[in-house]
C-alpha cells in the first residue's frame, strides 16, 4: 500500500463500495463509481467525448484496481483553466498520495486543447482490490472537470532506490494462505496452510538489475525450507533455522535473505516455493527490490550450479558440473526415443523428463478406404530425478486422439511425428503445472496437453487458423510450437512455426479461457523457421524474436514486437544477401554491459566475406530502428553453439562448443567467458566416444537443497 503523505483533507462524505473496476492502461473518468458531487458531461474535447464536472462543491469518484500486482504511474487527465482554482486530492485505500491544485494562469478560460493538463503519480505499488479514488473541491469557473485516469508499470527504477511488494499479493499457486499479523510490514504474511510445497510468485513488470530481499519470520520452534526461482530456474534456496530470537512471529523474529544482482526481464516469473515445519507455517513477509548497476533486459539464462543434459549412442546422459565448470557423466538409464523434454514436472528445482510417444498405429488403415474415426494413442511418461541425476518413473498416461484416416494426406503418413509434432512445455493455463502442445499433420489440429495436476493429461483440439496458411493447412514437417509471453499479460502465447509450403510462423495470444487469438506472422524464406529465440531485442520492455530462416532467403531475422505479439513493421536481418548453415546462436548480456548481444560460431559464406570463427553481434538502436552488426570475431573457435549460461560461477554467461574440425564423438568444450565477451576453449571433461554427442543442454539436475 502506498504510504500515506497526510491525512486527506477533504471529508464528510458517506461510505460507498465502488463498483467500476481499474485495469492497467486508460479508464475513461465517467466510468469511474461516482460517490457524490460529479455528473457526466459531454465535451468534444474529452478524450472520449465526456469528462466528470463537479455538481457540489466537494466530488468523490473512483474504482477498484483489477490489474497484477506492480509498481505503477497514475496520469490524471483534466481541463485546468485559468478562470478559478480547483483542488484534487488522490486516495487508495484511504492513503492520500497525492494533492494539488488546479491553478494554471497560461491556456484558456474555457475547456479547449490548450487547457487540457496532466498530473503524474510516480511509483505506487498496486494490488489487486486496492481502491483508487479522486476527492475534489470545485472554484467558481472551474468545476473540476476530470477527463481520465491512466495507469502504467513505472519506469525501472534509478539506481539505490526500491519498492516493495507485500508478500499478501503474490499470485498465491498452492499450499499458501494469507494471516493477520501486526509485525508484518503489511499487518499480513503468506503462510503455509498445508497440503504439500506452498507455492506463490509475481510477474516482472520493471526490467534491470536488483537486489532482491525476502523478508520473512524464522521462529525458534521449527525448521521450514525455501525457494527462490526466476523462470522456473532456482536462484536461493536456504533453511529457515534460527536458533535465537522468539518462538512467534513477532520483531524479534524478522528475518529477510538478500539475493543479489538479479538481471530480470519484464515478464520474468519470481516463484517462491517451500514448506513449513511444525509451528513455523513458512510465514513470508514481503519482497523488496532494489535498483542496482547492470540490467540486460535479455531472457534470464539458467542460473546456479548447472549441469548439461545431451543423447549418445541411443542412451540419455547427463553431465554434473562441480561448480567450476568441470563435469562428470551419469548414466540416466533412459533409452532415446519419442520427444523428450527436460523440465521441473514436480516443483522442486531439479529438471525432470517427460516423454510423448505415439503407440505404434502402423500400418494405418487403408487410406483409399473412408475411415473417419481412428484412434491413435499418445504415451506420456514422466521421469523423477532424485537429485543426483537418477530418473524413475513416477506417472504413465494415455491420451486417445481421434481423427480420419482417408486420402491425403493419410496416403503419405508413414512417420509417428506425422500424426504429433510435440512442441514446448510450460505452464499454459496459468495452474501451477507443467503443460504442453503439439501439432498433427494428419488431423490438420493442434493439440493441447493440459495437465490434470497429477501429471496425467486430458487432450484438447485447437483450431489451426487455416485462413493464414497456405492452402489452410500444416505443413508434411516442421510444425512445431514455442511459448513465450507475447503481450505481457503473464500467459505463455504460441510461437507456431510451420514449414516448407507456408514457411512463417504464426504469433498466437493466449486469451486466458482455453483460446488463443492470431496476432501475427513473420518468416524470411520458403522453406521455413528454425531457431527461434524470444528477447527484448529494442529493449522496450517486451519480447522480440531472433530467429534463423532457411533455405531461398535464409539468413538471421527479427520479428519486433509492438508489446500486443503484433509486429511493429520493421525488423533488421544478417547478412543483406542470402546466408544458410548458420547453426546455432545464443543471446545474452555477455559483456555486462546491461544490452543483449548474440553469440554464433558456425557461419561461413566466402560469397558474403564471412570467413568462419565465433562472431559475437550487437543490436543498436538509432531514431527508434535497431539493427544487426558484428563487433567482433575470433577465427579460432568455430562449431556449434549449444548452450550458454554461468557454468564455473564467476558472474558472466558462458558457452558449450561441439567443435569443428574434430573426430565423431569427441566431447564438447566449454567457452569460459572474461566478462568482455571474449571465450577460451577449455575441456569439460567429458571423455571422447565411439558414438557422436548429441546436442548438450543446460539445465539443473543435481546438488539441490531440500530440507
């Protein structure tokens, strides 16, 4: 809640509960609940046509806060003329956080353009259910006529200076409950009421670097545990133990732990996850950031100690990293085979597997014969990992799929990823579980895996938006779908890339209800998209895409977001000409110096004068276009870049190399980073194989606290 700058002034009015409801963005002044004193008035000069004018010489209105949780700006729009002085005062919750008078001398006796003004209120944390509310007195000329009332995520703040969030306003996921408690910053805690890991988290609004303080209660009489992820990566993890201050919450027992230098994006997800203990229910305070030097605005690469996963020889392996980058192969036991995924399915920091097959439906019913109902069986297998880098299965579930089998295209359909395309999972309908999609060649749909809770699934169709397709349908390959949170309104949408006759992928905003509304489309060649990377390349605050085209036009592109996933009508490309066989790229702040910047090291076109080695690219912004450039290169690291973040723990992004010019089977290298952007080539030491390494990923696996 805002603090309080004096008591208002203006009273006697009588109690009201405001119906209108206040979104982020603009809320015309005649639709606020008006309590008493105003009157809607038509004017051509309002910004809708209407405004508010004072009836009485004291006017109350106001509404209901609907947005997230954030730290935002109030712009109050009125007519300020220059025949009276009026006088407003802003309210929520009953705090006055704002008073001034209506006193201009320059502009017009009457409402015109020229009388039109605008006060701001900077940096106001808002939560859902907090009450915004304008008292007025009018003078003579001058009634007080109020236009609108706009609410925007305030700039990131300036360097030393915070904000807090009360740990009462968390999306609260599971396990979590809200109590009263006078020693709390906000006379409420987050506590867990029981019922396995408590679970609550906030969606970045303010893109930089902070400070991040969880203040909390660590009592004498319990031992609870916590988590602190970023994107599902686990940044803090630590026991509340305290063996001295009181047994209650209470000041004696106020803790906070600080997590520092945070780099966050807007749209970034902070998730507290942990479990209480006897009497210390894991009661949580609140969540204070704080502005320090750096900032990226770039996706937040995996944190903590991270290890790599990749497939040899049939067999799927993951590689421990001792905390310096030095790594030690374990063995999962688990066969390659169907589509598998690395992620957190059960919460509890460490990456899981899970696994989509189709049950083998060969050979399919005769296609010259009418089959309209065919049912094809979809396996989903779920993988526990102890920590150590063992797996278990811990869930099997089966989904039936019914579509026709007849005439094209069934007559070419001889392939499982024919019939299911398996693309991205995350947390599609904002549950707290772990989701996923597909696409169907064969049916033409695409196909949402919504997971019950207990990682079994119930399949839903989604209709393709055939109108933006060529011909209305998928392609025979690379349909595939990515997720990413388009429109910053903190539901993953769909990236659906769909190759060979349409080549482009569609930008698909998840509404919210099951539904998802196309936006968008962008693609460079025939022949399709291949790696796609969202970030805020323009570093405006919302996501971008990098991705690589391929075949007639490939080369390296962007889609520039204009923040509703629709493009803004301009992207940069590399190079000017026509670039194939780019291999894999990286974006990150890899010389810390708070822009992103891209890393590749597998181009080579004599025709383009682009000799091979480890290129790393900038993205400046001039007159509002940003563009592509190369800063530097090193001749003497070229192959494939497959992974990238901090692997020997000194502060700066690293990178995984499969490098060129050596045996089948030799081990990856790891590009150890000077904090400038400048990479080493030194040994993971993983040993060489008679079988080729697959492609290693980054991901946490092991050496997790868990009380």
């Amino acid at each position: 809640m805002p603090t309080t700058q004096s008591p208002p002034s203006l009273g006697g009015f009588p109690e009201v509960d405001f119906a209108a409801s206040l979104f982020p963005g603009l809320t015309e002044a005649e639709n606020l609940s008006i309590a008493s004193g105003f009157s809607v008035v038509s004017n051509p000069h309002a910004s809708a046509g209407s405004y508010l004018q004072a009836t009485a010489a004291t006017s109350r209105a106001g509404g209901v806060f609907e947005g997230p949780v954030g730290l935002y700006d109030i712009n109050l729009s009125y007519f300020d003329e220059t025949d009276g002085v009026s006088y407003m005062e802003v309210l929520v919750n009953g705090a006055l956080v704002a008073a001034f008078d209506w006193d201009a001398t320059g502009g017009d006796a009457i409402v015109t353009k020229a009388s039109a003004a605008v006060t701001s209120i900077a940096g106001l944390v808002l939560a859902p259910g907090d009450v915004i509310e304008l008292r007025g007195m009018a003078d003579g000329g001058e009634p007080l006529r109020t236009d609108a009332i706009e609410i925007l995520a305030s700039a990131t703040p300036a360097v030393g200076e915070s904000f807090v969030i009360e740990a009462e306003d968390l999306q609260i996921l599971s396990g979590f409950g809200i109590g009263n408690n006078g020693a709390a910053s906000g006379d409420q805690t987050l506590q867990h009421t029981g019922g396995g890991t408590a679970r609550a988290s906030y969606t970045v609004q303010q893109a930089g670097s902070f400070d991040l303080a969880i203040g909390y209660f660590d009592e004498t009489d319990g031992a609870s545990w916590m988590q602190v992820l970023v994107n599902g990566a686990v940044v803090a993890e630590w026991d509340w133990d305290a063996s001295t201050g009181a047994a209650i919450a209470s000041t004696a027992s106020r803790a906070s732990e600080v997590i520092a230098g945070l780099d966050l994006a807007v749209g970034d997800v902070i998730e507290l996850r942990g479990e209480g203990d006897g009497g210390e229910p894991l009661r949580v305070d609140y969540l204070e950031f704080t502005a320090v030097e750096g900032g990226s605005g770039g996706p937040t690469p995996p944190q903590g100690r991270l290890d790599l996963w990749y497939m040899r020889g049939g067999e799927v392996y993951v590689a421990l990293n001792d905390g310096s980058g030095a790594f030690t192969e374990v063995d999962t036991g688990l066969a390659a085979g169907g589509s598998l995924r690395a992620v957190d399915m059960d919460g509890d920091g460490d990456l899981d597997f899970l696994r989509v097959e189709v049950v083998d439906p060969f050979p399919l019913p005769d296609p010259d014969t009418y089959t309209d109902d065919f049912e094809f069986v979809f396996e989903t297998t779920v993988y526990e990992n102890d920590g150590s880098g063992g797996f278990s299965v811990v869930a099997t579930d089966t989904s039936s799929y019914w579509t026709g089998v007849y005439g094209w295209p069934a007559e070419d359909v001889d392939r499982a990823w024919q019939i299911l395309e398996v693309g991205e999972a995350g947390d599609i309908d904002g549950d707290g579980d772990v989701d996923f999609v597909g696409a169907s060649w064969l049916g033409n749909e695409l196909l949402l895996f919504d997971n019950n809770g207990d990682d079994s699934f119930s399949l839903s169709v989604l209709p393709v938006p055939s109108e933006y397709l060529f011909g209305g349908e998928l392609s025979p390959g690379g349909n595939y779908i990515r997720l990413a949170d388009m429109n910053d309104d903190g539901l993953l949408d769909l990236l659906l890339s769909v190759a060979w006759e349409t080549s482009s992928t569609q930008v698909m905003i998840n509404d919210g209800a099951g539904g998802f509304d196309w936006v968008g489309r962008y693609g460079g060649s025939d022949d399709g998209n291949s790696t796609e990377i969202p970030a805020d390349l323009d570093g405006d605050g919302d996501l971008d895409v990098l991705y690589v085209a391929i075949s007639d036009g490939g080369g390296i592109n962007t889609y520039i977001n204009d923040g509703t996933g629709a493009s803004d009508g301009y992207g940069p490309w590399f190079p000017r000409g026509e670039l194939n066989g780019i291999g894999g790229l990286e974006i990150a702040d890899f010389d810390g110096d708070g822009a992103l910047e891209m890393v590749n090291a597998s181009i080579q076109n004599s025709s383009e004068d682009l000799d091979p080695g480890l290129r790393v690219f900038e993205f400046p912004v001039e007159d509002g276009l940003i563009d592509i450039v190369v800063d530097k290169l090193d001749p003497s690291i070229v192959g494939q870049i497959t992974a990238q973040g901090d692997f020997d723990g000194d502060g700066d992004i690293d990178l995984i190399l499969s490098a060129s010019g050596t045996p089948i089977g030799a081990a990856p290298y790891l590009l150890l980073n000077d904090g400038n952007a400048n990479f080493t080539a030194v040994p993971t030491g993983l040993a060489d194989s008679d079988e080729t390494y697959g492609w290693a990923r980054a991901g946490e696996f092991g050496d997790l606290l868990v009380a």
